[in-house]
C-alpha cells in the first residue's frame, strides 16, 4: 500500500493546509490550527453546530463545515480522537450566544475529549447538548443501539441539525432535530481491501485477494460475516434487506447514500447504487436526493457504504433546505 | 508523610527520563493489536507535562492541574486522554487541601472509579483500569514514598502477569480478543513501567 505524502507527523497539517488553500471558505483555527471554521465570522443569535473526530475520513468531518451545516469541527491525529483543546476551541469559537449541539460519532475517544472539553467549559457559560451518530448497524444490535457506532449516515444528521440552526430554531429544537434524523438513519459497510495508517508499517487488517468482509467498520472493525467476492447485485440485495430489517420504514420516501470508502470507481458504486434504488423501489420506497460519491471515507479503503434516510415531511424539508460546503450543495 | 509539589515534579522527570526506554517497546506491544503508537503517544504526553513545569506550581492541586492540562493539548488518545482525564480528577480532589502519602490510595482509587465512568470500561477487562485497581489496594496503610514505591512496583508487576493469559475486552484489541491472549495489555505495560520508574530514583 503506498502513499503520496511527506512525513507521516506531518499527513494532517499538510492535508489541511491544501483544503483550506482550496477551499477559502474553510479556515483553520485553534492554538494548534487543529480547528476548521467557516470563514465568515461567527453569526451571533444562531445555535453553534459543532463536530469532531480523527482524520482520514474526507469529506467527513472538516469538510461539511458551512453554510447549512457545520459551524466548526475539531481534528484529531488519523483515527484518533481530536484533543480536549481543539474540542474547546471549536466550541468556543461556534458559540453565537445560543449553545451549541456537539454532533459527531459515537467512539469511545471522541466521547471522552468532548465530554472533558464540555466540563473545562462550564464555567464560561456556554450551554451544550449532545447527538451521537450510531448508524452503523452492524456494530451492535437493534435493542442495543446506543453501542452502534457513527459512520457515513452522519452527514444526515448534519445536514437537519445544520437547516435548522441556519433558519432560527433554539437549541432544544436543533437537538430534537438532530436526534431524529439519527434515529431515522441506518447504515452498513462492505469492505474490499484494508487501508493502512500514514505511520504504519502494515495495513490495520488483512482481506483476501477474493474476500469481502460485510458490515465492515470506517476504521476495519470486523463486521459479520467474510467470505468469497459476490457479483455486486447480491451484495447490494443483502444489504438493503438488512438495513430495512433494523429499521422498517414508516414512511414512502428515503434517501440513500451510497458511500465510496476511498479507492472504490465511481463506476462500482453506481453499479451499486442502480441495484440499490431497484430493491427500495420493490419495498414501495421512493428514492430523494440520492447521494453518490466518497462522503465518508476510510483513506484508501476499498468497499462501500449503503445508508438509509427515513423521511418524513419534517426531515424532508430540512434535507432539501439550502447548504453549501465544499463537498456537497444542496438548492 | 506529607506528598509534595516536588515529589510530583521529580515522579514527572522520572517518567520522562523512563519513556527514552520504554516508547519502542510499547509501541512494539500496541503493534501487535492496534496502530503500534501508544509509546510515541505517551512520549509526547508526559513530554508536555515536564515542559508545563508542575515544580512552579503552588500547591498540590495546581501541580496536577498543569498536568492535566498539558497532557489534553498533546494527544486525543483514549489511553491519553484518560491520562490526562484522570490527573484532572486529582487536581478537584486535592483542591484546597494538603495531600499525605497515606491518602494515595484513596485518591488513586478515586481517579480508577473516574477513569471506568469516562471511558465505560469495566474491571476485568484487561486494561489500565485494573492496575489501577490493584495500585489503589497495594497503597492501602503505605505513609510515605519508599513504602508506597515498592508495593505499588509489586502490584503492578503481580497483575501484569496475571493479566496476559485472559482475554483483552475493551478498545481496539476487543475485536481480537482471543488473539490477545498472552499478550500485555500495551496500556498496562505502560502503567507497570511508569509504576517502576516512579519508584527509583535515577
């Protein structure tokens, strides 16, 4: 597996330094730069939507700040947790005077430093709440979801809790909001081939030449099963049973995501996506705004990731509302 | 006997001084399970706590309290972040007080019941925590630091061997659990090699 970097210490900062250089409406911030935030200067009257996690996931995380959707999102080191700083720092720097939602994944690290971060900020009087994604069902079953962890159905949630504090709503409401559109979302991964760290020697996991290992995790978590490759129809057969098994729908409309983990064509993924949009129909589902593209990544992970987005005429509006960030616009 | 700002600044330089020796082989060990980081990590955290100068510090208290602070700018870790998590917890603990060795365990114990609520894992699980654990009980009755020395080395080396041959079921290594039987826990071999490095002087 080999890379086109400098110095793995140095993978993140160079990473960010181009993104921001590319993108002028993403800045860096912080003690440390280890802080994204939108260019613009901090609305005051509007709740702060703030994220964070480990890199080598974008567009995930730093890369939906903006208009409609993230505010700022603090970065940690490839798959680990941002520090308790960046974390105060993002939420310092988000807050309009209204509070602020963390909304980030569901990892034990990430957890820990925004929950730190939240205490060492209690004295500034900057109020919080907290949504976790925990989409992944392969990662804990449907009585246990508060196990589950976040994966590529995030930016869904992003995408609500973002419409909402953009249009006014108070904290309450963008946390309601937030954690319906989590609870509506259901997500699984199919890995290919393994993706390894900048720093280290081997990949973090090892698949057969002629291996697929389902219900895969964004950082190779074992997932259910692995066995023999699969012509990609029953693969996409298999994981849209599974995905509306965990959540039956309740409504006639979703949309899908259909995730790229890195080093999958686009070509494959609309191979997926065609089966995708034929199984849902069958289930009477209407398919809105499909998404088809690497939203989520797992660096050069190869596989996919189908999510689910149960809609109702609430979160359809909030998904349809504008958004603009340097890897997705909406309106 | 009275625990000092000094003792805490000269366990920190200790730390440090160990680390040069300790950060390949944990690394070695976190290698066989997981990213093969946990030396480089430790060695920037306990790196930014002797730069934060706990010996300036005014008190107890304030001592931890830079280190907890130094230890959350250098790494967002679970390992390290607990690390730092529960220096915090003993810079409110010792808030406002004089601290004496005989109080050690106690505050050890405190900072092992904040470590298992902020990061959900549970004794048993082969981690940090049960070291913790077994720190706590071994300084029980122990009034000063040579006492408090030797039966926090024996302790940490008593569980570490006790440990290798269960099975891991917290972090990264739980998916691997049956692999990482016979195995150190990199987190406690870490722990068992601070533990050490506090109690000698170099």
């Amino acid at each position: 597996m080999k890379k086109l970097m400098n110095d793995p210490a140095h993978y993140v900062d160079e990473a960010l330094d181009g993104l921001t250089l590319a993108h002028p409406s993403l800045m860096r911030d912080g003690s440390a730069g280890r802080v994204i935030r939108r260019a613009e200067a901090t609305r005051k009257g509007k709740v702060g939507i703030v994220s964070g996690g480990g890199s080598g996931h974008l567009p995930l995380f730093c890369g939906y700040v903006g208009q409609g959707l993230l505010d700022t999102c603090s970065i940690g080191n490839v798959f680990e947790g941002p520090n308790v700083d960046s974390c105060m720092e993002a939420i310092r720097l988000a807050d309009g005077g209204q509070g602020i939602l963390r909304l980030y994944g569901n990892y034990g690290g990430d957890r820990m430093n925004f929950d730190i971060a939240g205490e060492m900020l209690e004295d500034e009087g900057i109020r919080c709440t907290t949504v976790l994604g925990t989409d992944d069902i392969a990662s804990g079953g449907p009585d246990e979801i508060e196990r589950r962890r976040g994966v590529a159905g995030l930016i869904y949630a992003y995408k609500c809790a973002g419409a909402a504090a953009e249009a006014g709503a108070h904290l309450e409401e963008v946390t309601r909001l937030a954690a319906k559109a989590v609870a509506m979302t259901r997500t699984i991964g199919v890995g290919l081939a393994a993706c390894r760290l900048p720093s280290a020697a081997r990949p973090s996991f090892e698949l057969g030449e002629n291996e697929i290992e389902m219900g895969i995790g964004i950082h190779g978590e074992p997932g259910i099963w692995r066995d023999t490759l699969r012509p990609s129809d029953a693969v996409a057969d298999e994981m849209v049973e599974r995905l509306l098994a965990d959540l039956p729908p309740s409504g006639a409309e979703v949309s899908v995501l259909v995730n790229g983990l890195g080093a999958t064509p686009l070509e494959e993924l609309f191979i997926l996506f065609r089966r995708v949009h034929k199984k849902l129909a069958e289930a009477g589902l209407r398919v809105v705004m499909p998404l088809i593209g690497n939203y989520v990544t797992s660096m050069e992970m190869q596989g996919a990731s189908v999510s689910l987005f149960h809609l109702d005429e609430e979160l359809k509006r909030l998904l349809l509302a504008p958004a603009e960030c340097p890897f997705w616009r909406v309106g | 006997m009275e625990l000092t700002v000094e003792q805490i600044a000269e366990g920190v330089r200790r730390a440090n001084h160990a680390m040069v020796d300790l950060e390949q082989a944990l690394n070695a060990a976190d290698a066989k399970l997981g990213d093969g980081d946990t030396g480089s990590m430790l060695v920037r955290v306990i790196g930014g706590m002797a730069a934060a100068a706990p010996k300036t510090a005014t008190s107890v208290s304030e001592a931890f309290g830079k280190l907890a602070r130094a230890g959350m700018s250098a790494t967002g870790s679970s390992l390290g972040t607990l690390f730092a998590g529960a220096m915090l917890l003993l810079a409110k603990q010792t808030k406002d007080r004089s601290v004496d060795w005989a109080d050690l365990s106690a505050l050890v114990g405190a900072a092992r019941d904040g470590m298992m609520a902020r990061g959900g894992a549970k004794l048993g699980d082969k981690t940090v925590l049960d070291m913790m654990d077994a720190l706590a009980a071994a300084l029980e009755g122990k009034t000063d630091a040579a006492q408090a020395g030797k039966a926090g080395v024996d302790a940490a080396e008593r569980t570490l061997e006790a440990y290798r041959d269960r099975p891991c079921k917290m972090g990264r290594a739980k998916f691997f659990s049956e692999k990482s039987v016979g195995l150190d826990d990199p987190g406690m071999l870490a722990f068992a090699g601070l533990v050490r490095a506090l109690a000698t002087a170099k």
